[in-house]
C-alpha cells in the first residue's frame, strides 16, 4: 500500500473514530475480565493511542474532535438532570444540601490552606483550591450505568455530581477573581465579581427554556425513536449556545433535565429518560476513549509534592466534607459512610479550569506564569491519578452499599 495512503487513513477523523470504537468495545470488556470498570479499558486505548504513545491520536485531532467530548458531557448533564425531581430531592431533605455545600467549600478550603501553607503563595494557593471541588461527573455516571445500581447512595450520587460541578464554579469565579486583584494589588472589581454570577444566571436562563420548550414538544410525540431525535438536537443546541456565550455546559444541560423532569408528566419524563440510555454506551465509549487521549502520562514524573499534596487534601476534603454535611444533615449511616469515595474523579472541567488560569495569568509575568505552569501540569497529572482510581472507588462505594448485586459486580 501506499505509504502517502496509509498515513491519510491513520490521521482521518471519521476511520480513527470508527477503529477506536470498535477496539474499546473489546478493551472495555477485558477490564471488565479484570473486574475493573469498562470505562478503564476505553481510557487505557486512548492513552495508547494518544500523544503519549503511538500519537495515532495526535493534538490537532482531539482538537477536531473536541465536540464529541462536549456532546457527550451534555449528555451526561441532561442524564443528572433527569434524576433531579424537586420530590425525590423533598425526601432525601436537607442532607443533600448540606452535603454538596459541606464537601464543595470544604474541600476548597482543605486545599488553599494545605497549599498556601506549603508554598506561601496564596493567590496560587486560592486558585488551586477553587479547582479542587471540580468533579468528573461523566465517570460517577458511567459506573452507576452499567452496574445498574439503584437505591439511596446512588440517588445521592446523582444529586452531589449534579449539583456540585455549577457549585465549584460559582467558588472558582469569586477565588479566581480574588487572586487576579490579589496579584495585580488593585483594589477588588465589583465587573469582575459580576463575571461568575452573569455565568451561573445564563446557564440557568437557557437551561430552563430549552428545558420547557424540549419538554413540551416532546410531550406530543409517541415514538421514542423521535424523543430521542428531538433530545439529541436540544442537546447540541445548548451545548453549542453555552460554548458561544461562555455559559457553562454542563449546567445547562443539567438544568434542562430537572426543567423537564420537574414539568412534564412521568410518561415523558419516562420515553426521554429511555431514549437517552440508548445512546449512552456509545458516547461513554467515545468519550473516555478521546479522555485518555488527553492524559498527558509524560507530565506524571513531574508530580512532585505539590501534586502529592494536593490529592491527599482534595481526597480528605472531599471524603470529610461529604462526612460532615451528612452528619448535619442527617442522611443515612449508608450515604455517610460512602458517598465520599464516589466523587473523586476530576478530569475535562479541573483541566478547562485550569487552562483559564494559565490564559489569565500570563499577564503577571514570570510569577503568574508559574502559576499557570504548576497548575496545568499538576491538575493533568493527579487527573491521570483521579480518572483511574475515581471510579474504581465508585463501584466500591457502591458495592459496599449493597446498591450493585454480587452477580452485576462480578460482571
């Protein structure tokens, strides 16, 4: 064959997608052989297949293919969303409240202090800590998907990765914006402090009229195979309307999901729910698949103790808040104990974070480009860590809870 030949099939976008579908299907389920998550194996083939190895999937390709990623994270939104009905929230009380707030602040209190006291640098420390809370909802999901685990762990589940990822940027949008006046030793902005509630008021706008506009005309349709025709283009069009708005994805679709699970009838509710379930697997493949591509394996020597210490604080943060808020909260010994181990996984959003921080601090000179360096390359490398172990910790979380039979567990 050719040799000009066989490099454009290896770099065409539509044949690396379509053979790397195919052989995560197959990685996928000899992780599960391992008894490890299939989504492990999907990763693993992207990390091979990316920049870090066999640069099948090279930079410029994860950029032409970073709508998938974005589709998928919609999609994933709108699946949390449909889980969030205002009366099973009612029954779960105020615990949920308590938990997200509890594990969320104080996380990101654990990890300014543990790395403001480290370095002494505490607009980086602030930075740094406002990411921390940043979860990885796509992973959490994927596990409770394809274990099908049901009961209040996994309600609970739903409810912190839903609700905690719009939290973590509200808290990212005020410290960032500290740091930056902290930096510049000007006095505070009140247009700056503006930035992140004109965000969180946007996403909330367009996630609430899609949301009732989706929901209504999708109450007048019968076949699910045009629910999940008119879901999939509602998807796409918040997902793109946020990217050009500077909203952030993933509460829009999530609000779009609580809007209609919240206004529409079970039944509707019901065919959206299933109509999306049919397109999941597909775009968990694709999604962990282009994830791993991401993962930076070279930039894992250079973890260093910044890196060691901000997993061990991010993971006591996140684990004792989710401690604390229940216990305030009073929700159940089973949630208390477990819910902490759920959330770890951290990935597209810390990393998007972290990539504004090296835009933003550029300006500042040598001291802010350090800043941004260490935080990019510290937020790749623990993600590497986070991604893998995340939801490994999951379907413990889960099992321990007695929400996965011994039968889907050993699958």
């Amino acid at each position: 064959m050719d040799s000009g030949l066989l490099t454009e099939i290896i770099r065409s976008p539509v044949v690396v997608v379509g053979f790397g579908t195919v052989v995560a299907l197959y990685t996928g389920k000899f992780a599960q052989l391992g008894k490890l998550p299939s989504i492990i194996g999907f990763m693993l083939l992207g990390a091979l297949l990316g920049p870090s190895l066999l640069h099948v999937i090279t930079d410029e390709l994860q950029s032409q293919l970073s709508f998938i990623s974005d589709i998928a994270l919609g999609f994933v939104a709108l699946s949390i969303g449909m889980e969030l009905s205002f009366t099973a929230l009612r029954k779960q009380g105020g615990a949920i409240v308590a938990i997200i707030f509890s594990e969320s602040i104080f996380t990101f209190l654990v990890v300014t202090a543990a790395l403001g006291f480290l370095t002494g640098n505490w607009p980086f420390a602030l930075v740094f800590g406002a990411i921390a809370p940043a979860s990885a909802p796509a992973g959490t999901v994927a596990i409770i998907q394809e274990y099908r685990a049901k009961g209040p762990l996994t309600q609970a589940l739903y409810s912190v990765v839903g609700f905690d990822d719009g939290l973590g940027i509200v808290i990212f949008g005020f410290a960032s914006a500290i740091a930056v006046q902290m930096m510049s030793q000007s006095a505070m902005s009140v247009h700056i402090l503006l930035e992140p509630f004109l965000e969180i008021v946007g996403s909330l706008g367009v996630g609430v009229l899609i949301g009732l506009i989706g929901g209504l005309l999708a109450s007048r349709l019968e076949s699910k195979r045009d629910v999940l025709t008119l879901s999939f283009g509602f998807v796409l069009l918040a997902t793109g309307l946020s990217t050009i708005l500077n909203l952030s994805l993933i509460l829009t679709n999530l609000v779009i999901g609580i809007t209609i699970v919240n206004s529409q009838r079970h039944r509707t509710t019901e065919q959206i729910s299933q109509s999306i379930g049919t397109v999941m697997p597909l775009l968990f493949t694709l999604f962990f698949l282009l994830a791993g591509a991401h993962l930076e394996l070279s930039a894992l020597p250079a973890l260093g103790l910044i890196g060691v210490v901000y997993m061990a604080a991010r993971s006591f943060g996140l684990i004792g808040g989710a401690w604390i808020g229940s216990r305030i909260g009073g929700a159940e010994p089973v949630i208390a104990k477990n819910l902490g181990l759920g959330i770890l996984s951290q990935a597209g959003v810390a990393i998007g974070l972290a990539l504004y921080v090296q835009q933003t601090f550029q300006e500042f000179g040598d001291a802010g480009a350090w800043i941004g360096t260490t935080i990019i390359t510290t937020v790749t490398a623990t993600s590497v860590i986070f991604e893998v172990i995340g939801p490994i910790l999951t379907r413990i979380a889960l099992t321990r809870a007695g929400e996965i039979s011994t039968e889907k567990a050993d699958h």
